[in-house]
C-alpha cells in the first residue's frame, strides 16, 4: 500500500511539475523533474556517513531533496531554495526536520553563513540566466562553500562548463543519458 501510495505522489508530481514548467519554462528549465538516474549519479560521491550541511539551488518538487534526505545522516541538515510556488507545496509534504526550505529567489544566498556547506547541489537552469546573474550566484555559492566544498550542478547542454571552470577551477565532466532530455553533471571541488 505504501508503495502505491509514493507512486501516485510522484505521478501527481510529475503533472505539477509539467503544469508548472509550461507556465514558466524560464525558470524551470525542463519539462519534466530529473530522473532517479540522474539523481544517484549526482550524489554518489557526497558522504553521508558523517554529519554535513547542504545547500540545494533550484529544489523543484523534491526528487533531489528525498533522495539526499533519505541517505543523510540524523544531525545533518539541508537548506533547499525554490521560488515556485507549485514546487514549494510539494517540498511542504516532506516531513523532515533536517530540511529547511526557503521559499524564494537565489539571489537572496549572500544572506546566509559564509563557510557553512559542504555541497551545493544546484538544478538552476542556468541557460536561461544573465551572465551577471550566474557570475553573483558562483560567487555567492563559493561563499558558501567549505574550504572543501563540493558545487555539482547539472545541464542538458554545455553551456556553462567553460564558466564554472574559470569561476572553480577543479571541473569534472559527467553525462548522464537516462534522463529526460539527458544531462551533464559539473563537479568542482574547492
């Protein structure tokens, strides 16, 4: 039953998402949430044995939010940035109190403690964002980071790697193809 019950959330979520993507496209980025492929391909190098603190940009409906959440350890903690509103009432039915959901815009990061995180998972769709825009939020996001810190975020083009590259230095390249369109995963590490 329980497994039913999370398989009819994720299909309404999935028509949340497309609703909403359809409505703002610009701030969406895709037209459907990213896949559970995408997602473990993402995170599988972040250690959730010890207790860290995460910064997620772009949280959507939560599929990267659950799944980090269900690997973290219990005095871990997990701050997840959406500014939809469709997307934030669905991060609203996640009952956990290590998420702290911030509903509003990114631009609003330099607000939070400097050398605090110790990965920035970001779903931004950069793309469609100003340069000076991305280039305050790199430098927020490297406020943020640890000394040894962690900025993943991912692309369904190359448009940004050579960018992220000066801004981090350390840039590793990753491609997923199961995903829907298929996406690269940047890596950099502080």
């Amino acid at each position: 039953m329980a497994d039913l019950c999370q398989k009819m959330t994720s299909r309404m979520n999935n028509v949340k998402y497309a609703i909403a993507a359809v409505k703002s496209f610009k701030n969406v980025g895709s037209m459907v949430p990213s896949s559970s492929f995408l997602v473990k391909k993402i995170i599988k190098d972040i250690d959730f044995d010890h207790e860290i603190a995460i910064l997620e940009l772009g949280a959507g409906t939560g599929v990267i939010t659950r799944e980090v959440l269900s690997r973290m350890s219990d005095n871990s903690v997990l701050y997840s940035y959406e500014n939809n509103s469709t997307f934030i009432d669905s991060l609203k039915n996640i009952h956990d109190d290590r998420l702290i959901i911030k509903a509003e815009n990114v631009s609003n990061l330099n607000l939070l403690k400097d050398d605090y995180f110790d990965v920035v998972i970001s779903s931004l769709p950069l793309a469609n964002m100003a340069k000076g825009f991305k280039n305050k939020i790199y430098k927020d996001i490297k406020a943020k980071l640890k000394d040894t810190g962690v900025y993943l975020q991912y692309q369904y083009l190359l448009f940004d790697y050579n960018r992220i590259g000066k801004s981090f230095g350390n840039c590793k390249l990753e491609f997923c193809l199961l995903n829907m369109p298929p996406a690269f995963i940047y890596r950099t590490k502080m």
